[in-house]
C-alpha cells in the first residue's frame, strides 16, 4: 500500500490523509537577487488538517492494485486507521520522509533534500575592454602581406618570363 502512496504522490504532489492531513510537495520559484539567480526551493509538509481523498485517487488506488473502488476505499481506510490506533508508529515513506505518531502527536520527518538537486548561480560580468596585457599578448595576423607578396613575385615572374 505504502509504495502505491508514494507513486501517487510523486505523481500528484499531494495525498490526502483522512484524519491526519495533507501532505503537500510545496516549491518556491528560483529568483534574481544581486548578481545572484537563487535556485528554487522544493520542500515536503504535512498540513495537519481534516480531509477526504478525491475520487481520483481512489480511481488511482483501485487501478494500482487491481481491485474495485469500494475495495480501495475499504483497504485505504483500514491501513489508516491500523496507523492510527497504534500509539507509537511510523510509516516510510522512501527517500521522501517519514510520517510518525507518537501518541496524538503526528509529524512528519522531510528527508527529500532539494539542494542536491539545484544550486544558486551567480553571475560574474567579463569586463568590457580588454587589459593592455591580453592585448599585446594577441597573436597578429599578417596575413594580407603575404598575399601581396606572393602577387608581386607571381609578377615578376611573368615579366621575367617575357623577356
């Protein structure tokens, strides 16, 4: 059941927790600041309110696991209440975090860290002109005075040739 959750959720950014809350894949937009373009923010929360699962997850559900409807409701319902009876539980939920119960008291532990995943860049400016060392420093190409001197001998040949 746990894994078919965090299908869900990785795929929807949200599941519904009946008498526990939402938990929620909240992002924040990356922003420019001072030369500096700060990376986006991506964080998991559980909003600890009362809720009922739409119709699609539960659609979801029952597609998962190959049953009907009315039995992903009853299969759903009945591993959140077994979560909720107990006085000290958890419940894995992979690489994202984990939901704990301790006593009334339910938390979750985030462990998705984002800034694995993005960095904040900043932005050096080259300069404009370039310093009297890069300059003198330039290769220079001379390349129209050897085809000049090519013609000239080219010609003289030629003239030489006549004679």
């Amino acid at each position: 059941m746990i894994n078919t959750l965090v299908h869900f959720f990785i795929k929807n950014g949200q599941l519904d927790l009946p008498s526990i809350g939402i938990l929620k894949w909240s992002k924040q937009a990356s922003f420019w600041d001072q030369n500096k373009f700060i990376a986006p923010k991506e964080f998991i929360e559980l909003e600890l309110t009362e809720v009922a699962p739409s119709k699609h997850f539960y659609n979801f559900l029952a597609e998962e696991l190959n049953i009907s409807i009315e039995q992903a409701n009853l299969q759903f319902e009945g591993f959140i209440q077994q979560f909720k009876e107990q006085n000290i539980s958890s419940l894995n939920f992979g690489n994202l975090g984990t939901l704990h119960k301790n006593e009334n008291i339910i938390s979750w532990n985030n462990l998705y860290n984002a800034d694995l995943y993005y960095k904040d860049l900043e932005m050096v400016m080259a300069p404009l002109f370039e310093s009297e060392y890069e300059h003198s420093n330039k290769r220079k190409d001379y390349w129209w005075a050897w085809s000049i001197c090519l013609i000239l001998i080219a010609a003289a040949l030629i003239i030489y040739k006549q004679l």
